[in-house]
C-alpha cells in the first residue's frame, strides 16, 4: 500500500566539544534522543537523516537505543524510533586539488554496520572523526566511489551558498570538475533558491532535488522537507524516491521563499549594502570590492542559454511557524497541545480552527503566511531575509 511520508534529511547534532561529543540534557538540546522525540511527536516527520553519524559517539547513542529496544534496526535500511525512521549520514568537508573552495557533501548509510565501516575508512583521512563536517582530505570522486561501494547515497549540499558549497565556490562551472555525475544521487537546493529558480542549468536536469532544513535546532527541524510516494519509511525506499524508480518519486518539495534565505541578495562585506544589480562589480555605496555574491546571482550565471522545461513537483512555499511574526514559543505549543504536530497544523487546520486555539489576528497572519502571500524584504550576506509584520 501506498504511503505518503515526510522527510527531512539533512540535521546536525549538538556542537562538539575539544573533539568529543558534547552529552547535553534536557528538553530543548539538539541531542540524538531529543531530535528523534521531536521529530516524531512535534514535527510529524516520517523520515530523517542525522549527518553526525559518522561520530563513535553517536554510534554508541545509536546501538543503545536498540539494545534497550527503543528503536529498532530495518532489514530495508534505516533505525525506526516510534514513528519516525533515521537514515545515519554525515556530511563531508571536500577541498582537494579540483575544487576551488571547499565543498559540503552529505553520505548516507542503508545500516549501522555500513556506516562504522565508512567512518573507519574516514578515520586515516580526517584529523577529528568526533567533529560534524569536518574536512576530508581525498579527491571527490573517490569518495563517490566509496559510499556506492559502501551501497550509500549521495548528494552534494546546499549546492549554491556562496561558503561550503559546490557551485558557491567549488567549482567555476560544472559539478564534473570535482565529482563523477553518474555517482550523485540527488542535489540539495538550500535555503536560498528553489525549483523554479534553477530549472535553467542543464547538467542538473537529470537529479532529483531535495529540500532540507539544515537544522542546527530543534525549532528548525522541518525548515524544509519534501513529501514523498513509497511502500515505507525506510532506506530502500528512499533511494527508490531519488531514482524515481517502480512509481517511488517527491510529490512535492516544501522550503522557504528563497527571499528567507540568508544568501540570496549579492550583500557588501563592509556596509551591508545590497547589491541588486548584476553588473557591480564594487559597492555603489562604499566603493569597496568585498562581495558576497547571492543565490540568485550565481544561478544566473550557471544558466544555460537554451534549455528544456523538466517537469518537477511541486515546489510549496512555506513559512515555518516560528518565522511567523507574532507566534512565539507559548503560541506554538497551545497549537501542538490542540493539533499534535506541526506538519497537521500546516497542512490540515482551516483559520476557523486556528482562531479557537489563539487570537484571531495571530490566525489571520497564519493564514497569509500559509497563503505565500505574506510580504517578504530579501536576506544576503549571512542575515535571513524578513517577513513584513503586518
């Protein structure tokens, strides 16, 4: 039977500490255990993908959870915690002598065995396995070649911000300066562009897109997702998902308007400027030549010429509740005590509904914010874009 899930597949554990795991309690800490409870009973996500799981740490936090049958292990790949299923993955810092920047990538593992096996072969190539994104010193297309042969996944991250990225730096046009095309297995957007805005680069036709939260926190978590077809929430499936393959597919990826993003304006170093015209070259204010340049700038730039229309899911502008201004934390929870998960608030609670939880004109700014039609001031140079407060 056909089910629809919803994933987020890109979440980062609690920061690191003199490179060891840092053991934080309480409720609101970005831990492994609070991520899953999080996930599973305020989020409403069926799958997703924690990319600290290369870290012995968090292996151990892993194989304890199913020791004391808490979680269990799938035979298709993947750890099922109640509800929700984690794909153990972890995301690589690429520099090596094709990349022009450094490049983040993220490697998914079908098991725990799998991933203990990539994470001793990470070891000699690393100088902390206990840290997240550290640097790997090896050439990109072993790498690839290495999580296939491990039967992992494999998609390059938040492909167009300007710091860390594939085409923010990494390469000067095409991703075959640093990677194998036929070894990717999908592309991550990122916060700051969507489908629409990068329909037009040719060599990313044939990949599916993924939209992620990036999550550095537990409110962050579902940022962005993507709703999915498949049989189960599990690893096998979700490589079926990427490949489109025996009717497994996206059916809609959910993100930010790319004008939330921190990177999508090109943004002056030195004052803050935006610089909205492509053609600058320095600062029309200050004069100064130190630029970042934005999302929206650089897939310009990647554009082809001429391209063909591929035909991709829908791509849902959503704003998560706590961008919403007015709905703060004490908001939030009255919302998830009467509608159990925030992806039941987003998607299914009409505006008579809402305005029996909260204040009407708090239900109303919901619903426009629903609705996309909420006014929006862009974001650059490291500094989210900003909804209009009514």
């Amino acid at each position: 039977m056909w089910k629809e899930i919803y994933a987020d597949l890109h979440i980062h554990i609690g920061r690191t500490q003199n490179g060891r795991a840092v053991k934080i309690t309480g409720s609101n800490n970005l831990t492994l255990t609070n991520i899953l409870e999080t996930a599973t009973s305020r989020k409403g996500l069926d799958l997703i993908g924690i990319i600290d799981c290369q870290s012995p740490e968090v292996l151990d936090e892993i194989e304890q959870l199913v020791r004391e049958q808490k979680a269990i292990e799938l035979p298709e790949g993947g750890v099922r915690f109640k509800k929700t299923t984690l794909i153990l993955g972890s995301e690589i810092e690429i520099y090596d002598a094709n990349c022009h920047g450094p490049i983040h990538v993220l490697c998914y593992m079908p098991s725990i065995i799998k991933m203990k096996q990539f994470s001793d072969w990470m070891r000699p190539l690393q100088k902390n396995i206990h840290l997240s994104s550290q640097r790997m010193y090896c050439d990109g297309r072993v790498l690839q070649q290495k999580v296939h042969e491990l039967g992992g996944l494999f998609i390059p991250a938040h492909v167009f911000t300007p710091f860390k990225s594939l085409f923010g730096k990494g390469v000067k046009k095409s991703l075959t300066e640093v990677f194998d095309p036929d070894l990717i297995d999908a592309i991550e957007l990122g916060l700051s562009s969507d489908t629409t805005m990068v329909n037009g680069i040719n060599e990313l036709a044939r990949y599916s897109f993924v939209t992620n939260s990036d999550a550095h926190s537990l409110g962050k978590l579902a940022r962005e997702y993507q709703k999915m077809k498949v049989m189960d929430a599990n690893f096998e499936e979700l490589k079926k998902v990427l490949h489109q393959q025996d009717g497994r597919m996206i059916t809609a990826n959910y993100g930010l308007n790319p004008l939330l993003g921190k990177y999508y304006e090109t943004v002056c170093v030195n004052c803050g400027e935006q610089i909205l015209n492509d053609d600058y070259l320095r600062c029309p204010q200050c004069g100064k030549e130190q630029l970042i340049k934005g999302v929206a700038k650089r897939i310009r730039e990647l554009s082809d010429a001429e391209y063909e229309e591929i035909q991709r899911p829908p791509y849902i502008h959503q704003i998560p509740l706590d961008f919403i201004p007015g709905i703060g934390p004490k908001t939030i929870e009255k919302l998830l005590n009467a509608f159990g998960t925030e992806m039941n608030i987003l998607h299914n609670t009409t505006f008579e509904e809402i305005k029996k939880i909260i204040p009407e004109n708090l239900a109303k700014r919901f619903m426009i914010a629903k609705s996309g039609e909420m006014k929006i001031v862009g974001g650059g140079g490291g500094q989210y874009g900003k909804l209009d407060s009514l």
